[in-house]
C-alpha cells in the first residue's frame, strides 16, 4: 500500500478501485490490479511483500523447488534468532527462529510474479528437513532427498557442507549413501 501511496493514488481512490472491482485486496495492505492474472504462488509473494527480511523454510521450501508431494496449509518462514516473530492475519505463517550461521546459509532470491522471493536452496533444505526431522517427519525427509536426486544436478558435497553447518552430517550421511 505504501507504494501506491507513493504514486499517487489515495486511500480514497484505492478503496473506491477495490469497492468497484478494479483492484482485489489480497492481504492487508498488499493489491492488484482485477485484470492480472492471479500470482502463481501468492501465498508466498504475500508473505515476501509483509516479512522481506524472512526467508522461506521447510516444507514451503520443498514445494517450491518440487521436493514434497506435500502441500503446506501454512507458509514456513526462517528469521534471525533476535528477530521478533511476524504477526499476519493471512497467510498463516509458521515462524522459525535460526542462528545466525543457520539463517545467512543458503538463501537464493527468486522471481515469482515479479516479487523477488528469498528461498533456501535445495541442497540447505535439504539439510534443514534433517535438522528438523521431529518437526517435519523423517519420511518427509527422505522423500525430499529422493525427488532431489531423481531431479539430477546432485551436489553431494554441497548437502555436506549445509549438514556440517547445522550438525546433521552424521544423520545425514546414511540415507545419502543408501539413496545414491
């Protein structure tokens, strides 16, 4: 909203636009145009537009870089440790607070609709879904560390190297060498 008022346009006029059709209200504070095709994954748009500082995490991660045959009914964010936690009426979020090593390691930027969105890479969620294994279920682990496998472009050592970050290279080490 701060970017339209920033053009221009009031409140007066935007809430006339959203009272006639002309813009939809997506999120509180976040609009579009009615003649846009609605974003692919708005969810996470909406969330990167409320929280820019967060990074998507875990299970919303794998679905975005097609790890999971899971569908998060929530979005899974990553901020740092003395960070305060998000409050949003929607999306539903699901806040976890990381180290400083854990947070910085393995964020990719990525266009989605024309929002740029920070997303762990594959090989960090990886990594993560084993960190948090109690959280997440191990099956969804492993399910992930097979989709990534069977997707190509494997990079064993770089999984390595985000497990050793995050102390999971022991736990790690066995599904890889069963799978690989």
């Amino acid at each position: 909203m701060v970017d339209i008022l920033r053009g221009g346009i009031t409140r007066n006029t935007l809430y006339s636009m959203r009272d006639s059709g002309l813009v939809i209200q997506m999120a509180r504070g976040l609009y579009r145009l009615a003649e846009m095709a609605p974003p692919s994954q708005s969810d996470l748009v909406t969330v990167a537009a409320k929280v820019p500082h967060a990074v998507i995490y875990l299970v919303s991660a794998l679905f975005f870089h097609e790890l999971t045959t899971q569908i998060p009914h929530e979005v899974w964010i990553a901020i740092p440790r003395n960070r305060e936690p998000p409050r949003l009426d929607f999306p539903p979020i699901r806040v976890s607070r990381l180290t400083d090593v854990a947070f910085k390691t393995g964020i990719e930027k990525h266009s989605v609709d024309g929002k740029m969105v920070s997303v762990y890479s594959r090989e960090k969620t990886l990594a993560d879904c084993f960190s948090r294994r109690n959280e997440v279920g191990l099956d969804v682990a492993i399910e992930a560390l097979k989709f990534y496998l069977a997707q190509g472009n494997v990079k064993v050592d770089l999984i390595m190297d985000y497990a050793a970050k995050l102390r999971v290279a022991k736990t790690m080490q066995p599904y890889l060498e069963a799978l690989l």
